[in-house]
C-alpha cells in the first residue's frame, strides 16, 4: 500500500505534507509534493483526504483486494467521497463530514 503524487495536478499546497504523520511528503524544486520512499507510507489516507485537486491516489495493498485498485477522494463542504477505482469500474463511498466523527 502506498500514495502516489501525480506533479501534474498537484497545486503545491503542501497540505498533504503537513498532515503526513511520518514526515514522508517533500517540495521538489517545482514547488510540487512528491514522496521521497513510497514504501514508507503507513497507509494511513491522510493526504488523500487533504488533497482537494485529487493529485493523490492511494493504491490498495493485494491484502485488500486491490491488486492494482486504488483510491482517491473528493469533497465538498458537507461529504467527503472516496472513489475507488479497480480495471476501470468505480465504486463510491460518500462519507458525511458532521456524522463521521460522531462516535
């Protein structure tokens, strides 16, 4: 499991690199977020969740029933919407942002 950034969309926020837990996400020379070792992330979905240019897709581990899925999200003010993705279907989970937290 492991993030990956695409340079092309992302808008050099840094909001993923703030939130990353292990200190994993740098700015490159272009002011772009990369991810130095991407065998070092936790998988935590953290900066997936930050990013709101979807420049960060999240790829689902064989031990998730990935092999080769991955994950991204959306937002707007009051849903969060994971997209996973897997051999071009889609499937959507819409989180509510107020009831997420709740428990």
């Amino acid at each position: 499991m492991s993030i990956k950034i695409d340079s092309d969309k992302c808008i050099g926020c840094f909001r993923c690199m703030s939130v990353c837990p292990g200190n994993l996400i740098y700015k490159n020379r272009e002011g772009k977020a990369y991810i130095k070792y991407e065998k070092d992330c936790w998988g935590c979905t953290a900066c997936v969740k930050e990013c709101k240019n979807n420049a960060i897709n999240y790829y689902l581990g064989a031990d998730l029933g990935g092999n080769g899925a991955y994950l991204y999200t959306t937002q707007n003010k009051e849903e969060l919407k994971w997209h996973i993705n897997k051999d071009g279907k889609e499937v959507l989970i819409n989180t509510n942002r107020k009831e997420s937290n709740k428990y």
